[in-house]
C-alpha cells in the first residue's frame, strides 16, 4: 500500500486515539486521565482533517466545521474537568479517584 | 392550528435553554424561573406531541437553511414520546425539588444546570444528524456530571468525576465513529446515512465505535460500575432525573441508529451478544439490589437491572421486527416508575436523616404517602397489573412468544420476580411491629404530593398502552 500524506494522518490519528486510550485507562492521576482524553480527541480531529483532504485540491470545509465545533465542546469539557479535578483534590485531599473500584458497597 | 410541528420541536428546545441562562445569571429567582419554565416546555412538547400525532413525522433545517448546510431537526412518534416522558417526569421532578431544595445552599445552581439538561435532552430526541447529536450527547452528559457533583460531599465528588470520565470517552468514541461514516459517506444526515448504508467493515468498524460508546453512557452491564455510585450520591432529584430520563437519552440514540441507520449491518450473534449482556444486567442487578445496605442504593442497582431488559431489544426485533414498541413502552414505564421510586427514597431519607434500610422502619410508618407512592412505582417496576410496567411486560412477553423465543420470555419473568424480591425488601420495613419515629424530620407536603402525582402516572400508562404504540407507528419521515 502506498503511504500518501492523507493515509499517514490517518493512521497516526488512530494511533493517538489509541494511546490516549491507554494512558486513560493505566494511568491513575486525574490531570493525566484529563490529557489523555484530550489526546484521544486529537486523534479524532485528524482522521477529519485526513478526510477532508482526501477529495483532491479543494479540502472539504464540513470536517473542518466539524473539527471547530468539536474543538469548543473539548475545551468546555476539559474546563470542566480540570474544576472537578480541584474540588475533588480539595475535599478528599488526593487528585485521584479511590481503589475500590467495582461493585458491593464501598 | 397556531404553529407546525418543526416550530413546537424548535420551541422545546429553546424554551428550557432560555429558562436556563435567566436562572443562571438570576439564581435568587431560580425555583420561580425552573416551575415556569418548566411549565412552559412542557406546553411546547404537548404541542409537539399532537402535531406528530395528527399530521405525523415532520423534518427540516432551521432558521430556512436545509438539510445539508442547516441543523436538521427531525420530530416524529418515537421522537415524542421521549419528549413527553422528560416533560411529564421533569414537571414533577420540578414540583418535588420547590420542597427539596428549599434552604440548601446548592439551591442557587441546581435550576440553571437541570433546564441545560431539559434542553439538551429535547435537543438530542429531535436532533436528524449524527454530529448534532455529538454535540447534544456532550451537553447532556456535562450537565448530568455537574448535577451529581451538586451536593458537594467526597462520595458525590468521586462518583461524578468517574462518570464525568465515562462519559467523555464514550463521546470520543461516538465521534470517531461519526468521522469514519463522513469518511465512508460523505454525510451526516440519519436518513441519508440509513438509505445508503453499505455492510462493509468501515461502517462496521464505524457502529462498533459508536454503540460501544454509547453502551458505556447507558450502562448496560458489564459498563454499569460508574452508575450506582453516582445516582445513589446525587440529590434526590437528581437521581430521579438521571436514572429516569438520561440513561434513557443515550438508549434513545442507541435504538435510533439501529433502527434508521444500521439494520443493514447485522452480523450473526450480535443480537445474542447484545441480548446476553442485558441478561446479564438483569440478573447481576437484581442480586446487587438485594444485596445492598442502603435503600438509594437498592434503587440504583434496580437500574442497573432494569437497563437490561431495553436491550432485549435486539434479539425480540430478530424474530418480532415489531418488537422495538414494546422496548420504548418499557422504557416509558420504567422511566416514570424509576423517578417515582427515587423521588419517594429521598424523601424518607431527608425525613430520616440517613437512607440505611435497616433503620428506616419507623420512618416509614410516619411517611405513609411517600411509602403508598413508593409501592404503586414498585409494583410497575415488577409489573403488577393495572401499571404501565404490566403492560409493557405483557407486550415484551408477547413479542417474545409471537418470536417463539421462549428463552427471552422466561427471562422477562424471572427479572419481574427478581424485582418484587428488592421492592418488597424495602417495603417490609414500613410494615414491621413497632411505633411510627417520634423524632423525624416531616417533609413538605409539595414533596409527597409530587411523588404521588407521578406515581399515579404510572396507573394512568396502564390504560394508555394502545396509545403510546400508535404515536410509535408515526415513525421516520424522508427529508
């Protein structure tokens, strides 16, 4: 297969998904679990603007929409995110969340 | 007539975001600026709810721009009847937090956050494209985390912050998904999606991606872990709201796609997959709420296995393509009797002072009207007769006989038993010997009367089966 400009964004989005995924799933601080969706959500907007370059010399500006709009929705989020962050640090005095995970009660 | 079906759907989503930003910037007016408003959605949605029902679905862009260039808005019988389950359950949810919040000191942000959910909710019911439902998806979900977290306390914290993280990854998923079906069809409208869908692996990939995310924010077993916590520590009207109505927005979408967009991309033993774990639900569920200490606690798990039941869906559609109507009447039952039951619990628990099952005998006998309403919702929940959970039981159970799905059938069963078991676990508490709590804290009366309000709703869906699955037949509508 020949590796064209758009396929290698293609595949280096999937690849940003995948490690965002990761570190959101092995790494237990709350900033980090933060940044890594952050990082998945990369992953997405470049497999849209992969797309959109896709159809020759005029890009598609709906994945480009697509992508700003998304863009907003990630900062809101993570804004959000970082608040919750703080108050959960500020009350249980520690930025991740507890062990017993699961179900039964705590 | 004064306005089109299109403008009601518009104005049931406007309505409760413009209530939203006044009681935002005016928190001292919030409970005045929540009741109005609410009143006023709902006014909108029965709008809504009777255009679909004479004139049937309607779609179109707003603001003049069509379909390709506007944001497409889509109302039809499946569309508004999840609309009229969030105005009848929002109403009473509003009624009942006048007396709930009255002097907490959440009471100033908890009106502006749950209007964004109203809004975000009718926005996602309505919504005819897949990235417009991202975004609605988005709201919806950072307006449930901020609502859970309201209470403040280290339990509500963590639980909001864990679902604050489910939810974000299963909307990332979602959009990933979205991205590879505008990569494959150059679209993103449901319907045009749903007429050129092609069963190839892109698009497999692509409903993978996007039911797995939104399995995750619907908590269908094995995904559930983050629920329980989260609506147990919520304020209790908060919990109704989202055990009700917002697991139920991302099913909504869930069952959307399937029935509009991906029917064509079936493989072999998907629908024993999905209808094993929602099995599995059931079962894992119920025992957990026989189990648990602490009666939210027994709401919540009750849930967890109620949820199973809506993924029945796929194996009954399999053999009983009509199947579908029987799932969305047990979600309406299940949504009013599941806000009914958590309105009621947290009355006894702010009348208590504690929701431990084992101490809440005397409490209950001083709180009869929470514990009456509280046994009508139980028993749509196990599926008594005369309730809207008999009816959609008796229409699950036919659909699987009609199927010759006998398994399914059986299953339906052993989940209504299982049910009785954890509701009459709790109300055995309130007929035990003893003299009624001397010492508890009496709730306001809006509070009981609302929850009864609600529960009687529950009677009321017990006649209006035939009703309901008409509005239903009012399905799709081309652009």
């Amino acid at each position: 297969m020949e590796l064209t400009p758009e396929s290698l964004y293609l595949l280096g989005g999937a690849i940003l998904f995948a490690l965002g995924l990761h570190a959101l799933v092995a790494r237990r601080h709350l900033v980090i679990k933060v940044l890594a969706l952050n990082v998945m959500g990369s992953g997405v907007f470049m497999v849209l603007l992969a797309l959109a370059a896709r159809g020759g010399a005029e890009p598609d500006p709906v994945p480009h929409a697509l992508v700003l709009t998304g863009i907003v929705v990630a900062v809101s989020a993570t804004a959000f995110a970082l608040a919750l962050i703080l108050r959960v640090k500020a009350v249980t005095g520690r930025p991740y969340l507890p062990d017993h995970d699961g179900d039964g009660p705590a | 007539m004064f306005a089109t079906g299109l403008e009601w759907a518009a104005w049931a989503v406007a309505v409760p975001l413009v209530g939203a930003l006044l009681a935002g910037l005016l928190p001292r007016f919030g409970p005045g600026l929540g009741l109005g408003f609410g009143v006023l959605t709902a006014l909108a949605v029965s709008g809504a709810v009777r255009a679909v029902w004479h004139h049937g679905p309607v779609r179109g862009g707003l603001g003049g721009w069509d379909v390709p260039l506007g944001i497409a808005l889509s109302l039809d019988g499946l569309a508004a009847l999840m609309l009229a389950m969030t105005a009848v359950v929002g109403l009473a949810v509003s009624i009942y937090a006048l007396g709930y919040l009255r002097g907490a000191p959440m009471r100033g942000k908890f009106w502006a956050l749950w209007l964004w959910l109203w809004a975000a909710m009718n926005a996602l019911f309505l919504s005819g494209d897949v990235f417009n439902l991202y975004v609605t998806l988005e709201l919806v979900g950072l307006a449930a985390v901020a609502l859970t977290a309201l209470s403040g306390g280290a339990a509500a914290l963590t639980a909001a912050m864990r679902y604050l993280l489910v939810s974000l990854l299963g909307s990332l998923a979602y959009l990933m998904g979205v991205a590879l079906l505008y990569g494959g069809y150059g679209v993103l409208d449901l319907a045009a999606l749903g007429a050129a869908m092609e069963p190839d692996n892109v698009s497999r990939l692509a409903a993978a991606l996007m039911t797995v995310g939104l399995l995750m924010k619907t908590a269908l077993f094995p995904l559930h872990v983050w629920l329980p916590p989260a609506h147990a520590s919520a304020p209790a009207p908060v919990s109704a709201v989202l055990s009700a109505l917002v697991v139920k927005a991302s099913f909504y979408l869930i069952l959307r796609l399937w029935l509009d967009v991906f029917p064509a991309l079936t493989v072999p033993g998907f629908e024993l997959f999905m209808g094993g774990l929602g099995a599995g639900a059931l079962l894992w569920g119920s025992v957990l709420a026989l189990r648990a200490a602490r009666l939210k606690q027994v709401v919540a798990y009750s849930t967890v296995a109620q949820l199973g039941y809506l993924f029945l869906v796929f194996p009954l559609m399999a053999v009983t393509p009509g199947a579908w109507q029987a799932v969305v009447f047990f979600a309406l039952a299940h949504g009013c009797a599941k806000a009914t039951v958590f309105l009621a619990a947290g009355s006894l628990q702010q009348a208590a002072g504690h929701d431990r099952l084992a101490d809440l005998g005397p409490v209950m006998r001083a709180e009869p009207m929470s514990v009456f309403a509280f046994a009508i919702a139980g028993a749509s929940l196990v599926g008594l007769p005369l309730t809207g959970g008999f009816i959609a039981k008796w229409l699950l159970v036919e659909a699987a006989l009609v199927g010759e799905a006998w398994g399914w059938a059986g299953l339906v069963l052993l989940g209504g038993l299982l049910a009785g078991a954890y509701v009459f676990r709790v109300l055995g508490h309130a007929f035990g010997r003893g003299p009624a709590s001397p010492d508890h804290r009496p709730v306001p009366g809006v509070m009981g009367w609302s929850t009864l309000a609600l529960a009687l709703v529950s009677v009321v869906l017990g006649f209006a089966g035939a009703a309901s699955l008409e509005l239903l037949t009012r399905h799709g509508g081309r652009p």
